[in-house]
C-alpha cells in the first residue's frame, strides 16, 4: 500500500495554522446583531432631508440636507414646527450637527465649509473652511466626532476643529464603510451606516462594534417614498435615557429600546 507523501505535509500545515487560524477568529468575531422596541412614536417632517439629530436644552436640533433647503432647527418632540431656526447658503448642501458650548456646529457635505451657529438663535455667527467631506457630528465631553461616509472617525477639537486623532471602525476585523450619523450614548458611539438599517455601537477606544441595531423594517413604516429616503437620525437625552431614530423625509421619529444592553 502507498501513501500519498502529500497527506502528512498537508495534515501538518493545517496543524501548524490552526492555532493561528482560531486566534484570529476569537479576536474578530462578529459583533451580535439585536432587534428593538419602539417606546414612542413622534411626528416628524416628511420634508426634512435629515442629516444630524440631537436632544439637548429639552427639544431637538435637527440639520438637514439638499441644496436651497439646508437649514438647522429645533423643535419638540410633540411638534414638527420649529421653534427657532437658521438656513445655510443655498448652494450649500447641509449636514450632521452638534452642540458645544453656546454654539452648534453644523457640516457641510462637499462645500468645505462648516457653520458656527448661535446656540439659542441659530444666527450663523462663522463659516470656516474643513478639508474632505461632511457626513455626521457627535461630541462626548472636549471630542468632537466626524464622520465622511468612510469606515474612519475623525476627532476633533471643539474649539479650533483641528483634527486631534482618527478612530477605524471594525467588525470581524473588518472596516465598516458608509458610516453616517453619529450619536455619542453612554459610552458609545452609535452610527448607522449609509443604505441601510443598521446602527453600529462602536467601543470608542477601539473602534471595535460592540453590537448591531438592527432597524429592519422602520423604514418601510415611516413612509420612505425613494431609495434617498433612508434612516438618517440618532439622538440621546442623556437626562432622561432616551434613544430617538428617524429619517432622511420620514414622518415619524421614534424613540426606541434595543434588545441588547
Ligand atoms: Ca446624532
């Protein structure tokens, strides 16, 4: 009988790789993907092209896209009206915002420019100049964090909006591209990625997803009319722990629970 000399070299290989091969898997498996729960249904602007969305002072300050309509604004939760607002330059396309201080700061998409706003009037108080695109804005404490539409966050300072670092979101080891709107929630960051109805919870000092929000669903019942119309919208009270999601032309905001903790 003969043996074929390739069997043991072959067996060995895989011997010797194994190791390897299983400590990479432990390092990179994928993140556990949870549903949600809808709290509350709010009313939202079927006509706001929605690029950023936070709670602060008690309401919520939304930007929004398209040349000409691009504006920020706040409103309650009960109400689609603004109760103060402030309109980009109409060749301006808007994004992602954030509050820091007295002053919110909002993105433009490929303009490079971004606004200084005054936090209670929303009175443009500087336009200054930013590199690459605009996508999405959150902040936790004295960071700034953006997003491009790439797998890579840029953190910024506040006050000069200087880059200060760059955090590469992973799952499995992989980037995670098209990252979008960007809510800092207890310690995470929280992003939903471009076309689609998740929300990665990203370890913010590893870039690591912790888990996925999976959304399915939400889009189709918030009366999306076209493929632009995607989920577009985090933002957290962090006095009252409350999660709310929409929309880019959504007509309703939800405030939500996921099933992972
Ligand atoms: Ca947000």
């Amino acid at each position: 009988m003969s043996r074929s000399p390739r069997a043991p070299r072959a067996l060995l290989l895989a011997l010797a790789l194994l190791p390897l091969a299983s400590g990479c898997g432990a390092e990179a498996a994928p993140a556990p993907v949870c549903g949600f729960t809808i709290e509350e249904s709010y009313p939202h602007d079927p006509e706001a092209f929605t690029q950023g969305l936070f709670f602060a002072d008690g309401v919520l300050y939304e930007s929004t896209g398209r040349k000409g309509q691009s504006r920020v604004f706040k409103r309650t939760l009960q109400s689609t009206a603004p109760l103060v607002e402030g309109a980009l330059d109409p060749t301006f396309f808007g994004e992602g915002s954030v509050a820091w201080g007295d002053q919110v700061i909002s993105l433009t998409w490929r303009d490079g420019m971004a606004y200084r706003w005054d936090r209670t009037t929303l009175k443009p108080i500087k336009l200054f100049p930013v590199a690459g695109e605009g996508w999405g804005l959150t902040i936790h404490e004295d960071t700034i964090y953006q997003s491009d539409g790439s797998s890579r966050l840029t953190l910024r300072d506040p006050e000069t909006f200087a880059s200060t670092g760059t955090l590469e979101v992973t799952d499995e080891g992989r980037p995670v591209a098209r990252l979008n709107e960007l809510e800092w929630i207890d310690g995470e960051i929280w992003a939903n990625v471009w076309m689609s109805e998740r929300i990665a919870r990203i370890d913010p000092e590893t870039g690591v997803v912790k888990s996925w929000v999976d959304l399915s669903g939400l889009t189709a019942k918030s009366g999306a009319r076209t493929a632009d119309d995607v989920l577009n919208g985090i933002a957290w009270d962090a006095k009252k722990d409350r999660i709310f999601v929409t929309g880019k032309n959504w007509d309703t905001l939800y405030q939500i629970t996921p099933d992972c903790p």
